[in-house]
C-alpha cells in the first residue's frame, strides 16, 4: 500500500467503516475525497480517529463533499463566525429551553425504539449527510448507534415492500408534551412539516430505502390513526434489529460521517443520570428532495426547505 493511501476497514456486517491514514484538518486531494464518497455510499457511516479538527477545520472538511446547511432550523445562537455548526450538549439544551428539558423529552419516549431518527425529515430536503465531531466525551457510556436503511428495506418481505413503496408519511418536529416550554414555544414558532415517500430512491446509488423514523415521522397518509401507528411501529421495530446497526464508542478527536439519506442513528440515553461532560459539534450537506419508488418528490407543507440561510424565529 503506498504511503499515503488511506485505509478503510469494515467495523460491522452491514454498516459502518473505520477510514485510516488520513488527516481531515488539511485540503484533501480528489482521489481521497473520491475514496471517503465512495466509502460512504457503499457503508452508510464511516469513522475516523484522533482527528485535530475545530470548527473552522471541520467546515473546510465538509465542504469538499457539498454545500453546508445552518447550524439547525431551531438554532438561533450557533457559535460567533460559524453558522454552520451545531454543538450538541445537554447542558447548553438545558440552559436553553430550561432546566425540565430533560424530564419533558424523556415524556416522549413511547417506546424501547424512540430516539432514533434521520436527521431533520421535517424539511422538505433533509440533510443529505452529517458529520460529527467529538470535542469532549467521558471516559464511559454515550456510545452512538446507526442502522442501515437500504438492508432495513431488503429485509422486508416483497409484500410489506411493496405496501411501503404505496405509502407516504408526514414529517415534523414534534411538540413536547408541556405546550408552554420554551421547546414548544420554538417548534411552534418555526413549524416545519413535509411529506415523503415511505420508500425513497438513493439519488447516487438507486437503492431502495425504508424512509421512515421515530424521531419525525408523524403519520402516514391516508390511513387512520390506529392503522398508521400499528404499520409505522411495524417499520420501527423492523429497522432497528441490530442485524443493520453498528455502534459507535467515542474518543475526544473522533469523527463520525454518515449518509442521511439511508440511515437512522440513535443518540445515547444512558448518561442522564450522571454529572459527565459530553460535547459534540455537528455539519449538514444540503440535501435535495427524496423521491419515490413512483418518481414522485416529496412536498413541503409547512415552513421553508433547510438551506444555508438562518430562518428561525426566535421566540
């Protein structure tokens, strides 16, 4: 192997890969940009170690893979000359929306599966990819998961396959339980609603992806409420076997890069309890709008697509 040629190794059956021999704080030259593109389409989420990036670094690194979103539609304070960046924190959501955020969120886990989710399919054009970057993380626990969306879709029955590939399902944001936190004073200040296809087509691979999660998928189409609800935890329970998942351990300087388009990921619940530190900043790559099995897009019904524009308004 030359040199300089970056590594990719396999870290699960069906998703996820560990990209070595490279260091993202410095310009990428094509053909390692094309290797990462490539490594990332055929494994859904790649990782990279004991990374030196920072805010500006982490932005020059996204940007050789497409155009960069706002920080988050509900982000009105990301960091002073770096729109882009989302850090995620449960300490800055508490001093944000008030110290019962946590107690309001977990109110809404209604089941073993809740808090997983594709990152903002409440827009129109959710993120095409993410990038995440570990700044400060504890010494234990906090571990991500992801599930590959296109195995989650081939492990279908051709049946439920095709009854997916019929249905369309209405994202947003969800309210929290108490309709005066400061959370459900932002979401409903900043709606954010669309319609997608329940079964998307990878505009750059074409495979087949069951295009539905807990986090922002509100309803499906044309079906009643017990119908949509029993169908929907159907799918939910079905994509996240970990047969299709991959888990994640973080160490300061880690990177984590996945393809939004086919995969959910599951931020960890297991240190609520305990006084640690856990800070990660997050990118987003514009993404377009999914298209169905039928070649029909998805459509906005409430708010704007998500851009590089701030939009939120603060409540």
């Amino acid at each position: 192997m030359p040199e300089n040629q970056l590594t990719v190794t396999r870290v699960a059956g069906r998703i996820g890969a560990e990209i070595g021999n490279v260091d993202l704080a410095e310009p990428l030259d094509e053909a390692a940009v094309a290797a990462i593109r490539a490594a990332l389409l055929e494994h859904k989420v790649v990782f990279f170690r004991a990374q030196r990036l920072d805010h500006g670094s982490q932005i020059a690194f996204a940007r050789q893979f497409g155009e960069l979103t706002h920080a988050h539609p509900h982000e009105d304070a990301p960091p002073e000359q770096f729109p882009q960046i989302l850090t995620i924190d449960p300490d800055r959501y508490a001093q944000k929306y008030g110290e019962d955020f946590r107690q309001e969120y977990r109110k809404r886990q209604y089941s073993y599966f809740a808090g997983w989710h594709t990152d903002v399919t409440a827009a129109v054009n959710p993120p095409a990819a993410s990038i995440l970057r570990a700044e400060t993380v504890p010494e234990f626990g906090g571990d991500t998961q992801w599930t590959n969306l296109a195995a989650a879709y081939e492990g279908l029955s051709a049946p439920l396959q095709r009854l997916a590939e019929s249905l369309r399902a209405v994202h947003r944001f969800r309210v929290p339980t108490d309709e005066s936190s400061k959370l459900s004073e932002r979401v409903n200040a900043n709606l954010l609603i669309a319609e997608h296809p329940v079964v998307r087509v990878h505009p750059e691979t074409g495979e087949r992806v069951l295009f539905v999660n807990p986090g922002f998928t509100d309803h499906i189409v044309g079906l009643n409420a017990v119908e949509s609800r029993r169908i929907l935890e159907l799918f939910y329970e079905h994509l996240t076997r970990s047969e299709y998942t991959v888990r994640f351990r973080w160490r300061a300087g880690d990177v984590a890069f996945w393809d939004n388009r086919a995969t959910s990921h599951l931020a960890p619940s297991d240190l609520d309890h305990l006084h640690v530190q856990r800070t990660l900043h997050r990118v987003t790559l514009i993404g377009d709008r999914p298209v169905g099995v039928d070649g029909r897009e998805s459509e906005l019904i409430a708010g704007k697509p998500f851009l590089a524009e701030a939009a939120v308004v603060a409540s």
